[in-house]
C-alpha cells in the first residue's frame, strides 16, 4: 500500500524548530523550509502545501 505524503510548508529561520518538526513529521510530510515570508508566499503558491505553519517568533 502506497503512503501519499502531505506537503508542509514551514515558514522559520530557527534551526531547532525546523530540525524538530522534521525529525517527528518526515514520515507523514514532505517539508519545505523558507526563511522569510515574502519567499514563502511565493513557495506556497508553488507548492500549493496542504499545511503552512508560519512562525511569528522567529521575525
């Protein structure tokens, strides 16, 4: 059986966030990272991400 993985667009620029989120969602989510969020809106309408989780902590 075929497992289709779900997009997730994480918006950060903290690596101990992003290395967590990756480490306990890779086996149910193909993630993409931007650092910033003008690069993220144009990556979400790339991607068409199924999850975009913007961290306002980090700007």
């Amino acid at each position: 059986m075929l497992n289709k993985k779900k997009q997730l667009l994480l918006i950060t620029t903290r690596q101990k966030l992003i290395a967590g989120i990756g480490e306990g969602l890779s086996l149910h989510f193909e993630i993409s990272v931007s650092n910033s969020l003008h690069t993220g809106y144009n990556q979400a309408l790339k991607l068409l991400p199924d999850i975009i989780l913007v961290d306002y902590i980090s700007f």
